[in-house]
C-alpha cells in the first residue's frame, strides 16, 4: 500500500513539472506574496539555500515538509532577516514529533518599511507601508523507513496602504533515503489560488525544487535545482563541516543564469553565501548567514533552534498475580517456662516376701490348624504427615506507617490489618518476588511489600 502511495506522490510531481514549465513567465515580480520566495533559517541559507533533501531541523517545513518526519525532538525556531532598503522579517516555528507523524505551525512576517507615495507625475503626495504575513500548519510522516512525505497548508495575507488581499496555498515534499549517508528530496511549493488585488489576481510562486545530499562524520554536501515559475531554473550549492556540536561552519552558492543577473547584481559576490553556527550542548544552537545581493546591499539573518527531547512516560511492567498456593498452616513451637525438678526420694516400704504357691502346670489340649482366609487383614499402619514446622529466618522492621498486611502476596487478597512504623516482624518467606510473608507481635501471619520493610 505505501508503495502505491509512494509512486502516486512520484507521478504527480512528474505531472507538476511540465505545468511549471509550460506555466513559466521568465519575468521576475509578476507573482504575488514574493515574500515566500525568501528562505528561513540562517543554517540553510549558509548552505546556498540547497536544503530540499537535508532538511533535518524544524527549517525544513519551508524547503521540504516530509523532512519534519524524521525529526524525534521538539523544536522551536525564531528566525530574524535584516534585508537590505530597510527591510526587516522574522520567522517563529514549532515542531511536535508523534508516534503517527509530525505536526507542526509557523509564522511568517515581512516589514517593508515606509516607502513614498508618488503621482504620475512624480510628486510626492505622500509616505505608505507594505506588509505580508504567511501562517503555516505543516504536517509529515514516514510511509516506511525510507520514504517520509509531508505537506503544508498556508494562508497568506498581503497589505499595501489601505488595500489588502489574502490567499490559500500549499507545499508538498518528498524525502528518500535508501541508504545511511545519501538523502534524496523533492517539493513543490506554493500551489494555490490567485491573490486578488482589487481587480487583478496574481499567482502565487509557485516553485518546483529537487536535491541531493550527502552527510557522513559531520560533513554535509548538498545540491539542488530549483525552477521557479517567473524566472529560470536556479542550482543551488552548499557545504557545511562540523566540529562535534559546539561549531559548525558553512558555505555555499546559488548559481544564476544569464536572465537573472541583472545589471544590478554584476559584483562577482552575488550568489556567494557563508556563515557558521555554534551549539550549546544538545539543546540550543544558534545560527548566523552572510548573503551579499550586490549593489542592492548585503543581508544578515540569525536563527535560534531550542530542541527539547520528550520525555518517555514509563510503563508499569503488567503483573499478574499468580495462583496462591495451598496455605500450610504453621506450628510455632510455644515457649515452656522452665519447671523445677525436684529429686523425688523414696519411701522406705517394708519388705514383703512373696508367697510361694505350687506349680500348676496347664492341660495340653491339641492345636486345631486355623485356616489362613479366616484370619482377620491388618492394615499397615496410616502415616500421619507431621506438621511442617517455618522456623523464621530473621527480625525486619517497618519503614512508614500505616502498612498493609494481606492474607497472600498480593494486593488482590484480603486485608488483615494495617502495621505501624518501627514495628518488628518476624521474616518467614522471602521466595516471592513482591511480597515477604512474614508473622507479627501477635502471632498473625500474613503478607506484606518489600518496599515497605528492610531487609
């Protein structure tokens, strides 16, 4: 069944490619909400934006969603952009891992800044802002161990001045990993409706992304070819090395074709990016990324990623009582007070001689044979079965009060009574695993848990 469903995911991505192609304007800026177009997280951007088959951290819920099935802790991610003309964005995601997948929500804001108002004629009227917001709820599971699929569902909102315009949109990735060290990712992103500003819709930027990574003893390589729906197809390169989980350091570039280097971007730095992250023991890391755009400016993002592991809640192991044996009744030997001997002397009896009577000899009489089935049968002798006697094996004492005493080892019998702390118990049976049996100051016996004693 997950093959089926794996190979459905592959065909429809393979339709999805040719739309893209065909659907392909090759004019930057005609698409709405280009805000989506900007990566999150310093980490890949570092790496040249070639993410799409890494994806190892709560970030992937933008580059490839199915990547977040792999992920075994709870992450938070804040992100912060300094983009160049004064523009400012950030970024906040959380991720909560499952059994049955990963589910996760994010948010994203760009700020714009203050720009002019000009008339046609070029005089200034007036100043106005520009604002965009996405909300993202990203989910992802693994088909098999080697097959992750994820989506996201996007609701994206866009103000100019007074006018605003909202859209629904979607990403859906795909993660293959056939082996230990080698990742293969696919994602499309952006699919969904028009964006409407007053009477013109435009469409979302609707992109298509493939890579590859390879990641063994902290090395990372990964590549990726990007086609964008407004523009040609964009590779992507990224290298990172890390040194245990203190250090790690990042770099990578973003070839671009001929279309897209516009005469602003002639600086030979255009497409080169680099950064480094430091780690914080297991749980916090902290993440920065250097990207030159040439005469526009260069841009600086940092990010900080929060792992938490969850904590596994322990299972009482199932314990079935076992049939009480037949209860033996014990003898306790009572304690005899010692008695006195006295020496019992004896009395002076006179002598009494005995009187001699004559010998009378009996008449032999002749001895009539009895026959052997007349004789009566004699039963052997029954052997009474002496009570076995428990001598006990030592002293324990109570550790709190209010303890238990029950009729056999377990909770499941019947309460005898209840034992205070500090009381002294006499050990007779330690051969259950729970519950010793044990006899009290007054001659009970019964049952009582070993936590609750010492030994």
């Amino acid at each position: 069944m997950s093959s089926r469903i794996v190979a459905i995911l592959i065909i429809s991505i393979l339709i999805i490619h040719p739309c893209v192609l065909s659907a392909s304007t090759k004019k930057p800026g005609v698409t709405a909400a280009n805000f989506l177009k900007i990566g999150i997280g310093a980490r890949p951007a570092g790496l040249g934006e070639a993410f799409c088959a890494v994806a190892d951290d709560a970030n992937a819920a933008y580059w490839n969603p199915a990547g977040l099935a792999q992920l075994k802790e709870f992450q938070l991610s804040t992100v912060y952009k300094d983009w160049f003309e004064e523009i400012k964005g950030g970024y906040l995601g959380y991720l909560q891992p499952s059994d049955n997948g990963a589910v996760g929500v994010s948010i994203i804001y760009l700020n714009e800044g203050e720009m002019q108002e000009i008339k046609k004629d070029k005089t200034v009227v007036g100043t106005f802002k520009a604002e965009d917001m996405g909300l993202t709820v990203s989910f992802a599971r693994a088909l098999k161990s080697e097959f992750l699929v994820g989506a996201n569902l996007k609701y994206i909102n866009q103000k100019i001045a007074d006018i605003s315009a909202m859209g629904v949109g979607g990403d859906f990735g795909l993660l293959y990993k056939p082996g230990k060290f080698v990742n293969f990712g696919l994602a499309v992103q952006n699919i969904g409706t028009k964006i409407k500003f007053v009477n013109d819709g435009f469409s979302l930027p609707l992109n298509l992304k493939a890579g590859i990574a390879y990641k063994n003893k902290g090395i990372t390589l990964a590549l990726d070819m990007n086609k964008p729906i407004d523009n040609d197809p964009l590779i992507c390169f990224g290298v990172e090395s890390k040194i245990g989980n203190i250090l790690a350091l990042r770099l990578g570039y973003r070839h671009q074709t001929k279309d897209q280097k516009l005469d602003l971007y002639e600086s030979s730095s255009v497409g080169l990016t680099g950064g480094f992250g430091l780690g914080f023991g297991n749980t916090y890391f902290l993440d920065y990324a250097y990207v030159p755009y040439g005469d526009l400016g260069d841009t600086h993002r940092v990010s900080f990623l929060m792992k938490l592991t969850p904590v596994e809640e322990e299972v009482p192991p199932l314990v079935i009582p076992p049939v009480p044996p037949k209860e033996v009744p014990i003898v306790i030997p009572e304690e005899k007070p010692e008695v006195e001997i006295k020496p019992i002397l004896p009395e002076i009896v006179p002598e009494i001689k005995p009187e001699i009577k004559p010998e009378i000899k009996p008449e032999k009489k002749p001895i009539t044979p009895i026959r052997p089935e007349l004789l009566p049968k004699i039963e052997p002798p029954v052997e009474v079965p002496s009570e076995k006697v428990i001598v006990p094996k030592k002293q324990i004492t109570v550790l709190v009060d209010e303890v238990v005493i029950w009729s056999g080892p377990g909770a499941t019998y019947e309460k005898l009574t209840t034992v205070s702390k500090d009381t002294k118990l006499m050990l007779l049976d330690d051969s259950k695993k729970w519950y010793y049996k044990v006899l009290l100051p007054d001659g009970t016996v019964g049952w009582v848990c070993y936590v609750f004693v010492s030994k």
